[in-house]
C-alpha cells in the first residue's frame, strides 16, 4: 500500500483559513477508508483543542515541532522531514501550507491559499514577505501538482510562475453550515455578551488586525456614516492583533469612536456562531483573499453580507452579498447606509447566501484531495 505524509504542523486554535482547512482534511481522513497508508503529522499539544478526542488517533504522528514559533518552525522541519520521509518509505508528500519545507526529497502535492505576498506589499513585513515570495516560487516548480482554492489563485499561479493549468487543480474549501446555524438560547448569549462586551444592536467584520484587511477604510466609513446617521449600530471587530495594527487603534481614539467601535480580540470558536448571528450585518472591507471563509461563515448563519469587490471574494460571494470598491471609503459608506435602512435588501440577501453555500462542501473538497492522491502517486 503507498504511503502518503500530511504536513500538518500548523493545525492549532489560532491558525484561522489554514486551521480550518487541516482540520477537514485531518476529521476527513480519520473517518474514511483512504486505500492508502496515510500518516498525519503534527504538533499534539498543539492540536488538541482541535482534534479532542481524535487526538490518540494510530494515523496521527506526533512531531515535536511548534507552529506558533516560525523560524523554530522552520529549522526543525529541515532537519526532520528529509530523514523521516527517507526512512519511512514514503511515496507521497503533502504542504497545505502554501510552499514546501526545506529539502524535500519524495513527490510532493503543494496546497496554494493565496499569493498576497506577491501582489500586496502590505501583507507583511520586509523579511518575511521575501521568504515567503523565495519558498512559494520554488516549492510551485517543484510540486508534482498543486491544489488552488479557488481560480483567482490558479490564475496567479499561472500568471506569477507560466505554469500549465493542467498542473493546477482547483478545488473549493467548505463551509460547516450546521455549526454555523445552531440557535444560541437567550442566557447562553448574555453570557457571550459579557464575555466580550458586546452591544446589543452592531454591524460585524470578522479577521486579523493587520493593514490586508483594510480596516482604516472601514473606520472612515463609520466615521462617515456617524455624521449623518442618528441611529448607527455599533461596529464589532472580532480578530487577533497580528501586525501594524497601531493605526487601527490611533484612528478610533484620534476621531472619539472608543464607545462604538468594540474590539474582543481572539473569540473561541464556539461563540463565534452566535456572534454572526445576532448582527445586524457582517461586512469586510479586505485587500487580499485567495478564498475568504468569513463570508460565508456569515452566510452560513443567516446574516447579510457586504463585502470588498476584490481578488477571490467576487468568485466565491458573487450576488450573494452587497459589494463595494474597497479604496474608496464613500462608496462602502454608501453600501452599509443601505444594509442599515432596507430590511427587506437584508432578507434578500439572506436567501442569496443561503443558495451560495450550496458551492462548498467540505466532503467533497476532500474526496477530490483525495482523488489527487491517487492521481499523483508514483
């Protein structure tokens, strides 16, 4: 029987569009008949919160290397995988992560997420962009066939590196509707609320405080429809501080918005659902998505969708959700007056999204990684 690795080094709790992707893939692969020796790797301190009770599964291989220190990460990976995927024999191997480590030495399928670091300059820092610019180019050269997200990121690849789109899959990422669709009781939400301090009445954007998600281009939004809107809904931002977030701040406090823009940082993952639930409407405003979950996790729970007409988000939302040009404040503005007047714009574009999600299946974006396998193997 042939022998497959999966890299998932980076499944953790706090490791957003890559988590849930490995955590499919993982709870996939677990429960179904493969025809293949497969091994998961992966950090299990790290991952337990995840997996819970699938943590002791015999198909998952603990590696004692932590994702959430990237040049221990990386160094580490260097030396284990090339021994390891030498003496275990193995015939295939798996990133989901977008480039490849160091030295693999075996056939190799690579996962592309996005290309951001090419095309926008403010996803990262100088030093990290370059080594993500450097893996990326030679890990797609080398890869044997990759996975695209979406055709906005096949598209890149092509573009980017002039490879043949029939080394290029596109397969859908999924959205888990039912998790998103649980009804929270009346006492479970006020305990929520506490927890994060959340308004009663507010408009929600869902993602890491960093320059790709434009939230300066939100704020001044708000800023503009407070000057002429009486009763705006508050505007929560859920997402962790990841970098060059300061200015985010510096603008709430420089133009007196402290009261209406709330900020709960990292949200565990099951009171998230609640949370898109009870807004008004969700909205984001960001730069760069080579496939974009929040939109549809918004979807998924029944709330009304304004989104940047940029990158993958116009293929993956399309005419589900009300879109908007990102760089110009006015025009979002213009976007969110609507959501917040038209109640009857708001159920429409419920049932809109409702339909979307039909598009994306996690079952089935597993059975096609699956088929690639089998595609691949020498």
């Amino acid at each position: 029987m042939k022998k497959i690795a999966l890299n998932a080094i980076a499944l953790n709790e706090y490791s957003g569009g890559l988590g849930i992707y490995l955590q499919q893939l993982v709870c996939f692969f677990l429960k179904e008949e493969t025809g293949l020796d497969l091994k998961i790797f992966l950090n299990k301190r790290e991952a337990e919160k995840v997996l819970q009770d699938s943590i002791d599964n015999e198909l998952l291989v603990d590696l004692d290397i932590s994702s959430r220190n990237a040049i221990m990460r990386i160094c580490k990976e260097i030396i284990v995988w090339p021994g390891l995927l030498k003496t275990g024999h193995y015939d295939l191997f798996h990133s989901p992560m977008s480039y490849f480590p160091f030295m693999i030495p075996i056939p190799a399928i690579l996962t592309v997420h996005d290309l951001r670091s090419f095309y926008l300059k403010a996803s990262y820092n100088v030093v990290r962009r370059k080594f993500l610019n450097q893996r990326i180019r030679e890990s797609v050269k080398r890869a044997n066939h990759i996975i695209a997200v979406s055709q906005f990121t096949k598209n890149g690849l092509m573009e980017l590196f002039d490879i043949p789109g029939e080394r290029i899959s596109v397969i859908y990422e999924g959205i888990d509707s039912d998790r998103f669709r649980i009804p929270v009781s009346q006492n479970a939400w006020q305990l929520i609320q506490e927890r994060y301090r959340l308004p009663e009445n507010y408009i929600l954007s869902v993602g890491h405080l960093e320059p790709r998600k434009n939230y300066l281009a939100l704020l001044k939004a708000y800023l503009r429809l407070k000057e002429k809107t009486k009763r705006l809904p508050d505007l929560v931002i859920v997402g962790q501080e990841n970098w060059d977030y300061e200015p985010i701040y510096s603008y709430v406090s420089d133009h007196g918005l402290q009261d209406q823009i709330h900020f709960t940082h990292f949200v565990d993952a099951k009171d998230l659902p609640a949370i898109y639930q009870k807004s008004l409407f969700f909205i984001t405003t960001s730069l760069y998505e080579g496939f974009g979950f929040t939109p549809l996790e918004a979807m998924a729970a029944g709330t009304p969708v304004a989104y940047s007409n940029a990158t993958s988000l116009p293929e993956i939302v399309g005419e589900a959700g009300l879109r908007f040009d990102p760089a110009d404040p006015e025009n979002i503005a213009e976007q969110m007056e609507q959501l917040i007047e038209d109640q009857l714009l708001r159920e429409a574009l419920i049932l809109k999204g409702n339909d979307n999600l039909q598009r994306f299946n996690w079952d089935l974006c597993c059975r096609q990684t699956l088929d690639i396998y089998h595609q691949e193997l020498p």
